[in-house]
C-alpha cells in the first residue's frame, strides 16, 4: 500500500524552502514586524536537484519519500513520518536512545542514512506490539518496571529484542555485557536485566 | 480497597514501551514552526567588540536572528537576582555562551546560518577553578556561617586535632532528554508553552519577564520530562525564553531542542565544591570540634547557588553529633557554566566532606572507620541529637537502619574474609565501607513548601487529576493517582491524570528536594477530601440516610458504615450531584507546617523530617590499572511507608547508581581555555548497565511510617544518592590495603587514575607513620 505522507518539517525535505519562504512573508506583512531584509538571492540556497526518492518498509508499512541523501534514519522517522517514539538522546551514537531494528538487527538510526535501507525491513518501537497485544519485551519492561522517566525505554527495548534474535546471551553476565551500549540515566538497570532474563528465559522454555 | 501503598507500575508504562508517551519535542508539529541554533563564543571570558548577523540573512531558510535588540521586556533570567543576561552585548562569562539565536525554517538552516554570523571579541583571563576564584577574590552571593557552641576553643582543647582538604567535581545531570521547549503564539499576544521543565511557574514568569507581558499571558504546559534530575529546575528558562522571543518576532511557532553538546556545554551542573577543615577529637575517635570552609563553584552567574551552598553546609554533620562546629559557606564565581540544583542540592557534596573527616579521623587513630561513625552518631535527646543549625532529630533511625544493614550484609564475616584476601592478594585487594544517610526533608525556603491541586469529576463519573508537580520519571504522577483513588475512594482508571499546566495550579513551587508527593500528596487529598464533603449530602438523599458522616467512599461505590449493604455507584451519585447543582470541581492546598528558619542566625527547623538509609559496598581494587569492581551493594533505606514500594525501589537503585557515577566516573574536564572537553557520552562516562552490581540489595525501612505526612510515607528523590558515598569509602578502604599508612587521600571522582595515584602515594608512604599527612598535622596535643 502506498501511504499519503504527511509533511512534518520544512526545509531539510523538499518544497519546503518555498512554503517556508511564502510563509515567511506572509507572518511578516501580518505582523507588521521589521526584521531586516532577506536578500531575493540568498547566497547559499536551497538545491532542489539533491533529493532523491526513498521507498522505505517501516513497521510493515511501504513509506514514499523524497529527502536529501545524507538524512539519518533517525531524522526521517522522527520529523518526517512522526514516528517520534525513536528517541535522539545524544546523535553521535553513544547513547542507544535511537536503536531501532532492520532486519531484525539492532543499529542506531542516528548513525545510519536513510537511504542506506531501502528494501529493508525496519521496525521501530511502534511496530512491535501486534494491535493492542505487547511485544513480550515490551510486557516484560512494564512487569519488571524497568523504566523510569522512560526516554531511554524504546532504544532499551529495541536493543533487547535485537540481543535476543542474536542469541549469544546465556547469562545476567552477557545481558550486561551486551546491552552496555544503551545507557539509562535513571539507573533502571536491574529491572531491565530483570525484564530481558525474562524474555531470553521464556524463549529457551519456548525451544524445549 | 485502596491503592496507596501497593506496587504500581509507572502510569505511563504501556506509552513508554510502546513509544506512544510523548515528551516536548515529539509532538505533532504545528505548520510553520520555526527552529533556532545559537552563536556561541569561542572564549571562557571576553568582551563583545562588534556583532554583525547580516551574512546569516544570505543563508536559504533563514527566518530571522535574535539579538538583545528583540527582547521585548527585560534581557535577562536570573532566578533569584538578575545577573543571567540573556543575550550578552558587553561580555562573555563562559566558554561557549550563546551570544544570539539564529531562527531558521529548520535547524539546518538555522545552524547554516549562526555560521555566518560575525562576533568579535577581545579576550580575557578566564577564573577557572575555585582556588584561582579563592585567589583572585572572585565571589558571589554572601557568605553564610553555621555555627555551634566554641569551635576555635574547642579545637584547642582537643585531644587530637588534624587539618585538611577535600575537592569534588561537579557533575552534568545527562538527562537523556535534552533542553525542549515550544512556544506558540495565538496571535493575540497570548503564549502557550511547552517546555521539558521542572518548574512551569518559574519558567511562565521568566518568559512573561522577558516579553514584558504578565504572567497570564503565559501558560506553561509541562507533559513529562525525559529526565530532570535538579538540571531542569532553573535551566529550562532561558531555552523557553529565546523561543518565546522568536515567536514574537516572527509570529510563528518556535522550537529549541539543544543538542547533546550543546546541553552539556550550556547549562550548569551539580557544584564542584572544595572542603578546607580542623578537626579535634579524642582517643576514642569522638569528634569534639570541627572548623570547615565550603567553597561552592557557582560558575558564571549565581543561579540557585545560595540554597545549594546552604544545604551543604546543612549536612556536613551527615548522621554525626558535633558539639562544637562551625561551618563558613562561599560561592564562588567562575567562567564555567552556571552551577544548579542536581540531585541532592548541595548534600552530597557537604556529606562527603564529613566522611573524609571520619575516615581521616579514623585512620589516624587506627580505628576501623565504622566504629568511628558509630561513636558518633547522633542519639539519645536534647544536644546529643540535634544539629548544628538548632533543629532536634525526633525520628533518629540511624542506629536501627544501621545495625539492620549490618546484619543483612554480614558485614563483621565479610570484613574478616576480606582482610585474608588482601593478605594472599598483592595487587589485587578488597575493600568494605558501611556509611550512612541523614537527609533533610523540606525546601529551605519556607515559602516553597506550598502545594495546589485541582480535580474535575465530570458527569460520567470520569475525572481529571491536576497538581502542581512535574513528572520526569520519579513516579510522582503514579503516586498522586494512588493518594487520590484511596482518598476519592474509586478506582485508578477512573483518572485522568493531566499534564502539568500553570492555567490548571498557578503559582507552584519547582518538583525538587524530594517534596513532589509529599506536597502535592497532601494538596490532591485536600481536593479529594473538599469532593466527597460535597458528595456525601446527595448519597445520603439518595439512600433516605440522615447521616452523611458516616458514609464510606470506597472502591467506585459509597455506603453507610451502619449499613454496608445498602450502597451507591459514585457515578449515580455524581449524576444526582449535578442534578441538585453540586459542583464537580474543587482545588486542593497544602502548605507543611511547623517549618522556619532564621536566616540571621543560621538557626531553625528547616525540615519537616529527615529521610535515612545505610549502605554496605564492597569493591575490588586492580593495583596495575586503578580500575575497581563494585562487587556487593546491600542498602537498608527508609521511605516510610512506602506509597508504591515499586516506585520506591527504583528511586534507591537509581539515586545509588547515578551518585556512583558522581563519586567514581563522571568527570568533568575543562581545558586552559575553559572548553569542556567532556561534552558526550563519548568524553563523560555515566554508569552503563555492566556497572551495576551483580548483588544489590534494596530492603526498605519496615513499620516506618512517618506521622504528619501523605499517608505516613517519606520522600525519596534525593537521599538515596548519598548511599554512594559507601563505594568511595570503600574504594578508600581497597586502596588503603595497599600499604600501612593513618591517610589515604582520594580525588573526586575516583576514576581509575586517580585510584592509581592513591596507590602509588599510599605504597610510597607505607610504614612512614605520618609521611605526607604529617604537613597537615596540625599541634598534636597528645
């Protein structure tokens, strides 16, 4: 299915340099304010020409965009699909707040181009849950209460997901070795490893 | 059936792991909203020479630059005097201070543009560090004594009497949200805000300042924050008043949303602070005279440093009686970020300099440190157990905490096994430290400790829950819907808890110092209370009953204590409310009571009560790289009885892990220049999840309930953080293992360097009674 795309943010995408500009004059005529005057040439302008088409599969869904090659993943969830349960906690991939999976892989969609994943499967935190019915690593962070201000939590569960599908943990040892790449500044640790023992303890259960 | 008490998880726990919990900057963006980027100096200290935006004009996208000439109203946020210059047009105070703001149709263009444009400066020497303040006189605020009885005469009487100092780092509150806010205007000169801030009041009154407007024509809306910590107390203003000035000027709506760096480089963070003390005390290790100097780095601007330095000064006594102190307090100014509240507000940092005294004081004699914590205590009633600043402890529970935490991590076995380990063990060795907490409750502002609330019941029965609080992961909204089902009586789906808005409860005080439930608990009770005195005259009409005293609200259902069969649904009465013209709203207040202090004197009862809590931690010292292992944590902590002993727990591991990080890895680095260097997670080690120990043990306080507040619970933001001074101590403890020496002196943070150092100083001066210790000795009176 190809969905209708809702324009978020101006500029960095396309057509956005004109609504911006049209916009731009019309606030300053309404409002009557004196700011100083935009020269009718700007001397580093938008280029038209360098955007691309970008067909993306985001949680199951076909995503027709036009951007510019270097956006991240990152950007283009978060300011162009409105999928802003990915978080940018730091944009230097230090942080995991951005995790998200393609392929079933965890990566940090801030260090990422968008277009580098055309064809691929792309699950965020909002494609996990099947309708009303959790992701058990979602229900397993709201059992073990392994959040607290909860701005980490979609990069925390996303990275957890994708250590599961990498099934090299056997221990609460490897749990913290392998998920010491998303960082919680609440300190919510021991409930998260709770919560992904859990998970990975439930899928053994589940193979036997 | 109530709910206050049981383990609820986070009421925003199915948004945050679906993704769909929304903080500032996820929202759905309204057409035409404009992003800003700021210029930032290149200098910890200069003047301003010449300014010229006009290049930024030439970049595509770029709506307008900010400077001192737009802000409509007065050009500065200073929250308790004005000296927080908002955009600066004389001189730069620190280094990467914003100068002014380009507003872009998106950051990219906002951020071409403030490339563009031209600042000139001429440099200064930068102040840097607090003895290059001390030095150069560069204070702030006034200075404040604390006092007790005779110091200077009692020192001279002591037995003992040793001199020293100790420094600690600040820390950045890495809060994984950054700064955010949203300001819309309506057109008709009225603003809504939307702003990651943990005071909405202060931030609207900021704002109104800066547009010269009144405050109600600011309303600020707060719908959760990603982390605040103290860091988003005072911090959020000037982010919010620079988008509030851009949607002035272009009558669009505008958005700042800091970067990673930019946060860190901008906004103030927990003061470094230096210690410099006398202490006397006996052969037994009592402490008979303390003399110290706190010296607070406030950084450029004063921000709320006078409260932080006050409560240090509060609480360099921790859990110990001293019955001649005197304790001076300074601020000093710096070109560094503008110091602020984080966690603890200045606690921590007093309650570390008192137990390097202990140590210090212990080692010296050869004493076990916990035996000198021990002879110290508070107890028993009158001097003995009251502080310095004239306040008694009524509810000491140190000594049941600490006996309790003891036995739970078989602490005299461990200290055994662990002195024949560091006999077989040359270069790796254990070490084993139990410390306390005593923290105080209650703002030290009086007039702070004021609450509001405001509920809703619409006719179906459905309700909405406002208060004054901010949520930014605390559990404090959790809390509030628990206090207001028990106190309505009804269930919690029943509620909808709002966000935090200053048009729902004007005039609020910030969500900090450990008060959000304990104020807001009371206020939201308040309301409930104001309801169901309203309720309770048309449930008894509609059961023919002539008593509505006696009636119960209970479980979604009211009923007569002497008739419990024959009840009511709410909402039935709710309907009949209405019919008979009832209102359906009430607010709620509170203000604590039995609280002052005499700033004159230093003298009062600042606090409500105080909050208590142990904590044994073990480590394990490498001697070849200064790394550490912290092995064991087991912690006895006091949170009354618990309003959501879930919730709770949390509060304790994570104000454990994040004062570890404080204490043992978080350091802060300025260059010559005055750059942060350590501006990302890159540069700024915060605790990851491998750090944390593999056995923690969190026991809280039982039968503890605490009269006089929202359901005999305790506040549990802050004290846990302290309960990290056990690792440094017992990092201290390691270290001191590696030689026979009466002084182990330990940089703050203990980064592995500065454990390798400790070493190596410890190892040079072993068996040297007195090596290096020996300058600081100060006329031993043996």
């Amino acid at each position: 299915m190809r969905l209708r795309f809702r324009r978020r943010r101006l500029g960095q995408f396309a057509i956005a340099g004109t609504v911006g500009a049209v916009l731009a004059g019309f606030t300053k005529q309404a409002m009557g304010q004196s700011t100083p005057q935009t020269p009718s040439k700007p001397e580093v302008p938008a280029d038209p020409n360098s955007y691309v088409d970008v067909e993306l599969q985001i949680n199951g869904k076909e995503q027709m965009l036009k951007i510019e090659p270097r956006v991240t993943l990152l950007d283009v969830l978060r300011e162009r699909l409105d999928l802003t349960g990915t978080k940018k906690g730091c944009d230097h991939g230090q942080c995991g707040a951005c995790t998200v999976l393609v392929n079933g892989r965890r990566i940090n969609s801030c260090l990422t181009f968008a277009i580098m994943h055309r064809g691929a499967e792309i699950t965020t935190i909002e494609g996990l849950a099947k309708g009303n019915t959790l992701h058990p690593m979602q229900a397993a962070f709201v059992a073990h209460d392994a959040f607290q201000c909860g701005y980490c939590t979609p990069g925390q569960i996303c990275s957890a997901v994708g250590l599961v599908n990498e099934g090299h943990a056997q221990s609460d040892a490897d749990i913290r070795e392998l998920m010491s790449g998303n960082i919680c500044r609440c300190g919510a640790y021991p409930n998260i490893v709770t919560a992904v023992r859990e998970v990975l303890e439930g899928k053994k259960n589940a193979a036997v | 059936m109530t709910t206050v008490g049981q383990r609820k998880s986070h009421e925003s726990a199915t948004g945050h792991v679906s993704g769909k919990a929304l903080y500032t900057d996820d929202q759905r963006q309204p057409i035409g909203m404009v992003s800003l980027y700021p210029v930032t100096a290149p200098h910890a200290s200069a003047r301003i020479t010449h300014i010229d935006v006009s290049a930024a004009y030439g970049v595509a996208g770029v709506v307008t630059v900010l400077t001192a000439e737009d802000v409509p109203g007065e050009n500065d946020t200073g929250v308790i005097i004005r000296d927080e210059v908002l955009f600066p047009t004389e001189v730069i105070s620190y280094w990467g201070q914003a100068v002014v703001w380009v507003v872009g149709e998106t950051e990219t263009a906002a951020r071409l543009g403030a490339d563009r444009v031209v600042v000139h400066y001429e440099p200064l020497p930068p102040i840097l560090s607090i003895k290059d303040a001390i030095a150069a006189n560069s204070f702030q605020g006034q200075p404040l004594v604390v006092r007790r009885g005779d110091a200077t005469t009692a020192l001279q009487a002591a037995d003992f009497c040793l001199t020293g100092e100790v420094e600690m780092n600040g820390q950045d509150h890495f809060y994984l949200e950054t700064q955010a806010s949203w300001v819309i205007p309506d057109g008709e000169g009225n603003y809504q805000i939307y702003s990651s801030t943990q005071h909405p009041t202060e931030t609207q009154v900021i704002i109104a300042r800066v547009l010269g407007i009144p405050n109600n024509r600011v309303v600020v809306t707060c719908l959760r924050m990603g982390g605040g910590f103290g860091g988003k107390e005072s911090q959020a203003n000037p982010f919010a008043a620079v988008a509030a000035i851009a949607a002035v000027k272009t009558g669009r709506p505008a958005r700042v949303r800091l970067r990673r760096s930019q946060d860190m480089t901008l906004t103030g963070k927990r003061h470094g602070l230096l210690g410099q003390y006398q202490v006397g005390f006996s052969q037994e290790g009592h402490i008979t005279a303390l003399d110290v100097d706190l010296y607070a780095d406030g950084g450029w601007s004063l921000d709320l440093s006078p409260p932080v330095l006050l409560r240090a000064a509060l609480h360099v006594d921790n859990a110990y009686y001293i019955p001649d102190i005197e304790v001076r307090g300074q601020i000093v100014k710096t070109h560094k970020t503008s110091n602020t509240a984080f966690r603890g507000f200045g606690g921590p940092q007093g309650m570390v300099v008192g137990e390097e005294i202990i140590d210090r004081v212990a080692r010296f004699l050869g004493l076990p440190p916990e035996v000198v914590r021990e002879r110290n205590f508070y107890h028993g009633e009158g001097a003995t157990n009251t502080t310095h600043y004239g306040q008694e402890i009524f509810d000491n529970r140190i000594a049941c905490i600490w006996s309790q935490v003891k036995a739970n991590a078989n602490f005299a076995e461990r200290r055994i096994e662990i002195a024949h380990f560091n006999q077989s063990h040359s270069y790796k060795k254990r070490g084993l430290a139990i410390t306390p907490v005593k923290f105080g409750i209650s703002f030290n502002k009086t007039q702070y400790n004021q609450a509001g609330a405001l509920i809703l019941i619409y006719t179906d029965g459905s309700i909405q829950l406002n208060h004054g609080g901010t949520e930014m992961g605390q559990g404090l909204h959790t809390k509030m819907l628990q206090v207001a089902a028990s106190a309505l009586g009804v269930k919690i789906d029943r509620f909808r808890l709002m966000p935090t808005s200053t048009d729902k409860v004007p005039n609020t005080s910030a969500t900090a110092a450990s008060s959000g439930a304990d104020l807001n608990g009371q206020a939201v009770k308040d309301a409930c209370e104001t309801l169901k005195a309203r309720l309770a005259p048309v449930a008894a009409k509609l059961m023919n009953l002539d008593a509505p005293e006696d009636l119960v609200f209970e479980d979604g259902w009211i009923y007569s204590r002497s008739y419990p069969n024959d009840r009511i649904r709410f909402e039935q009465v709710v309907e009949q409310a209405y019919n008979d013209r009832v209102s359906l709203s009430a607010t709620g207040y509170y203000r604590t009571p039995n609280i002052y202090w005499d700033a004159a004197t230093s003298q009062g009862r600042p606090f409500y009560y105080f909050a208590y809590g142990a904590a044994v931690s073990e480590v394990e010292v490498d001697g070849f790289t200064g790394t550490f292992k912290l092995r064991q944590v087991d912690i006895v902590h006091d949170v009354g009885e618990s309003l959501n002993p879930l919730v709770d727990q949390g509060q304790i591991e994570g104000g454990f892990v994040q004062g570890m990080g404080w204490l043992t890895m978080e350091e802060l680095v300025w260059d010559a220049q005055g750059r942060l260097r350590s501006d990302a997670p890159s540069t700024y080690k915060i605790p990851t999840i491998s750090e944390v120990p593999e056995h923690f043990h969190v026991e809280l306080l039982q039968r503890a309930a605490q009269e006089g507040v929202i359901y005999g619970s305790k506040a549990v933001g802050e004290p846990p953080l302290m309960l990290a001074m056990s690792v440094r101590e017992a990092i201290r403890d390691a270290i001191a293992a590696f030689g026979a020496v009466d002084f182990v002196p330990l940089a703050s943070p203990a980064t592995p360097e500065a454990i390798l150092w400790a070493i190596e100083s410890v190892k040079a001066r072993s068996g040297a009674k007195s090596g290096v210790a020996e300058s600081l000795l100060v006329s031993p009176t043996v």
